[in-house]
C-alpha cells in the first residue's frame, strides 16, 4: 500500500476510493507514480523506494501507533540478553512478536492471517533492512528504534495536516475548528457534546489567524509524553491547583521542552472549559489526549502485554540466581 492508504486505514470516516471496492485494486507503476513527499526525510521514503508498505509492515507499523514508548523500552531491555543496549535482529523479532501477540492491532488481525503466517516483519520487509540493513548484520538500539516511532507519528501528523490545509484553502494553516476537530477524531465524545465544544471554537475564533503546522506538531510532540503528562497532572490535582493555560505550558517546557504557543493553549483550553472559566479538568483531558495520540488502536494495560513482561522479567531473574554464572 501507499503513504495515502495507510493514512486512510487509521483515519475515521475516510474510506478507499469507491472505485476499488473490496475485491478490485489498481496496478501501481513505482516509477510512473512515485509520492511526492513534502519533506523528504520522511520515514515513509526511507523505507524503501518509492516508499510502499507490505501487509507484514502495515501490521507493526499499526503496533507502534498504539503501542507506549515505555513499554517498548521494557521489552528492549528484557530481550537484550548481553545488556549492551543494542537488538540484533532475531532478538528484535522476539520483541516485535511479544508486543504483537499481546496489543488489541495484532490479536484483531490474528484471524485474518494465514495459518502459517507470522506476527513478524518478514525477511524483505522495508522495516527490517532499514532497521538492520540490507544484510541484517547492524543491531538496533532502544534510542534509534524510539527516534524512529517518533519519526512515524510526525509524518502522519504532516499528512493529516496536509489534507486538512487542503480542505480550509489557506496554504500552510488550518482553522482553529479544524485543529479542533483534528484533537477530537479519536475522543470517543458522543456527538452531541463534540458539536458544542467545537461550536465554542467556531464562536471564539470566528476571524481567528488559523494554526501553522509548526504549532500543531508542538503540541503532539508534547502529547508524546502522555503517561509523563498525566502524572504531572495528577499530583497537581491531588494539591487541588487548577490546570490552566500557564500551567500547561509550563509542564510542557519542564518535562518535554516543548513550547506551546499562547494560540495552541487558548484553543485547547476553550475546547475543553465547559463551564468557561479558563480551568480545565485533568481526567477529560487526558483520556482525549490519549487516545488521539494512540488513534484509537490503545490496548488497556490490563490486556496482559506488562503483566507479561513482569513475569518474563522475574522468570528471567530467577533463572539467573539459580544458574552457577550468578553472583549472588
């Protein structure tokens, strides 16, 4: 699949071209249509040329959306036997397998794949030689494998941006309703109440000056530390001080070192102030945050995938005190 049929598998309400339907496809030329990326060091173009994506690639690349940055590092470090930092690849395809086995992307796509099948990106896939280059010989460290998940986000983020900016008409900003909409697309807010949080936009900013790209992925790279964010917030909540627009974008520079603009703020703080006081309440907030940053795909983390990675953790321990390499 291209960039733009990933973009529209994660997106609510887009579907494929009716044209294609469920048994037809169109026959891609690489060469007579490659993507024209708007920035060229995307992580789509890296992977490979003209920058497709197989089934295999789709699969972890849906893992990664709705998988914690957190929860990777653990696995990372559980499956680096010599503890150097570094994967190689047979032992990054046992993290991809545990994490795909375990998130509610690949036990949804379990049934639809063959039987002999596997969870893991397959010997020609793009992700494996980006990873470990084209002889599998390089290691993968937990910093590059997060720039990379990171990397990811930002791309879709542009081209979401890029759709958007093409509806409004205005080159290179989008309408405060529309970053509004874009904040609300995974919120799981009956539609009843999205329409009069937007409907507060639209009043507020009704001649408003719009929101640059460069804001927006400001305020997803904040986003990008949710789980940081949210016990922040927490124990801001526990003192019982109000979440205001200083104080957002004060745990956005200490814990991200992100700045949020005074726009950005202002629209988040009017979309989610119901009794428009200019506080907002922590538990709305973050729920919506963190399913947006997820795109919906978010396991519970009572699935099993931490328990899981507890448990192979204490085995792992155990086995070492029992084995006649320990120190103890």
């Amino acid at each position: 699949m291209t960039p733009e049929d990933f973009l529209r598998s994660i997106t609510p309400g887009v579907m494929q071209p009716r044209k294609y339907g469920l048994d037809s496809f169109k026959i891609y030329h690489p060469d007579k249509y490659k993507h024209n990326f708007s920035d060229e060091t995307s992580i789509f173009y890296k992977l490979g040329e003209n920058g497709l994506i197989s089934y295999s690639d789709y699969l972890f690349l849906m893992t990664l959306l709705s998988t914690s940055p957190s929860d990777f590092v653990l696995a990372f470090k559980i499956f680096d036997i010599n503890g150097d930092g570094e994967l190689d690849k047979d032992e990054f395809l046992k993290v991809q397998h545990l994490i795909m086995s375990q998130t509610k992307v690949g036990q949804r796509h379990r049934d639809h794949i063959s039987h002999n099948a596997s969870f893991r990106v397959g010997p020609n896939s793009a992700l494996a030689r980006y990873f470990f280059g084209e002889d599998g010989k390089k290691t993968l460290s937990a910093s590059k494998f997060l720039e990379f998940q990171k990397s990811l986000y930002d791309d879709i983020l542009r081209m979401e941006f890029e759709r958007r900016d093409a509806l409004d008409g205005v080159d290179g900003l989008i309408k405060e309703s529309s970053f509004g909409e874009h904040l609300l697309m995974y919120a799981r807010i009956p539609d009843k109440k999205q329409k009069i949080m937007l409907k507060r936009l639209k009043k507020k900013f009704k001649h408003g000056k719009g929101v640059t790209f460069e804001e927006t992925r400001a305020f997803f790279e904040f986003l990008y530390y949710i789980e940081d964010i949210d016990m922040a917030l927490y124990f801001h909540r526990l003192a019982g001080l109000p979440i205001d627009a200083q104080f957002l974008q004060r745990v956005a520079k200490k814990i991200t070192n992100v700045e949020l603009s005074d726009h950005v703020v202002d629209i988040i703080i009017t979309l989610f102030d119901d009794n428009m006081d200019g506080k907002l309440s922590n538990n709305e907030l973050i729920a919506v945050m963190r399913r947006r940053m997820r795109r919906g795909l978010e396991t519970p983390r009572d699935t099993g995938l931490i328990r899981l990675l507890d448990a192979l953790a204490t085995c792992g321990k155990r086995a070492y005190q029992a084995s006649p390499f320990s120190l103890n």
